[in-house]
C-alpha cells in the first residue's frame, strides 16, 4: 500500500465530508425551493443551477474515493501522477465547494428560505 501522510489523509476526508455536506445542502435547497415555489418560469433558473452545483461537487467527491483507493493499492508507492492527480482534485474540490456554498446561500436569500 502507499503511504500518504496523516496530513493528507485528514485533508481528504475533511474535504470528503464536506463535499457530502455540501451535496445534502443543496438537495434540501433545491427541495424546499421546488416545494414552495414549484418549477416557473422565475424559479427554473435556480432549480437548474442547484442541480449543477450538486454535480459539481459529486465529481470530487467520487474522484477523491477512487484516487485514494489507487494510490491506496498502488505498489511500492502511488506515482507522481496519481499524487498530483489527488493535489489537483483537493484543489478543484474545494472550489467547486466554495463557489456550491456561494450559489447556496444567495438563492436562500433571494427566494427567502432562510
């Protein structure tokens, strides 16, 4: 098995537990928005972005599984592509998290599901 550092360790199921955070809260947003308001011509908009971002995050959420699981059976040790694969995720996880939490909390505002 590879070995990666407990730092690394800590910041992928930090970022995975998150990234599943952030999934549950957009589908709950995207569930009371549907619920409340139904699908207009005003709420599409919004209905279509929270899907988006809901897919934004699954991605990273589901590469971070696989990557950790390869460089996990990669043997003697996981390959400076893989590694910066696993960099680059983290990465783009985090932005994709970022910007879900933004689209978040402005379409909260916006139609007052706070």
């Amino acid at each position: 098995m590879a070995k990666l550092s407990d730092e690394i360790l800590t910041n992928i199921f930090s970022l995975q537990r998150q990234l599943a955070e952030g999934i549950g809260e957009v589908s709950a947003v995207e569930w009371a928005l549907f619920e409340q308001y139904g699908e207009t011509d005003e709420s599409i908009g919004e209905l279509e972005e929270l899907k988006n971002a809901k897919e934004r995050l699954t991605i990273p959420y589901s590469r971070l599984h696989t990557l950790l699981l390869r460089i996990l059976e990669a043997q003697p040790t996981a390959s400076a592509a893989m590694l910066n694969l696993l960099a680059q995720t983290l990465e783009q996880g985090q932005a994709a998290l970022d910007a879900s939490n933004a689209s978040v909390r402005e379409i909260k505002r916006n139609w007052d599901l706070l």
